[in-house]
C-alpha cells in the first residue's frame, strides 16, 4: 500500500495545469475525499490534484504508483493498492 499524502504544506491552487498536462486517457474510476481527487486509469496510472495534505499532490510517491488496481479513500487521504511487479 502506498500513503498518498503529501508531507509539505498545503499549498491549494484552483489552477490544475499540471493535472491538465497529465489527464489520462481510459479512465475507470474517480476518487474524491475532503480536499482531494484521484483517477485510475485501465493501464494503472493514476493523477491526483486538490489540496496537498488531503492527497492530492502524490509527486512523493509517483515512481511507486504503477500498476494501480484500486484506491481506498479517507476524509484526508488516498492508499493505492498495486499489481505486484513480474
């Protein structure tokens, strides 16, 4: 499982360009929580954008987040569980 919070301070932005630079394409699920969103898409990749302490800032953890089968949601959080790696 891997935390998808982030450890720096909230930095909140209406402006998603970074996200709009990384939407996935064959999207399957949409995750919300209090502050943040989350995307899985069939290949395994996931973005996340919102608040910071809420998720949605995963750049900590983005090398880990391959092969992404689902996404459990909290109040300030998201975990990814992934496919093991052959």
């Amino acid at each position: 499982m891997i935390y998808l919070s982030a450890t720096h301070p909230t930095s909140y932005s209406p402006a998603y360009s970074p996200v709009k630079a990384s939407l996935l394409s064959n999207i399957v699920a949409i995750y919300a929580n209090a502050g943040a969103f989350v995307a899985i898409a069939s290949d395994g990749r996931v973005v996340t954008w919102g608040d910071d302490d809420a998720g949605g800032d995963s750049s900590a953890v983005a090398s880990k987040l391959v092969n992404v089968k689902s996404i459990s949601h909290s109040g300030s959080a998201f975990t990814a569980m992934c496919r093991a790696s052959a």
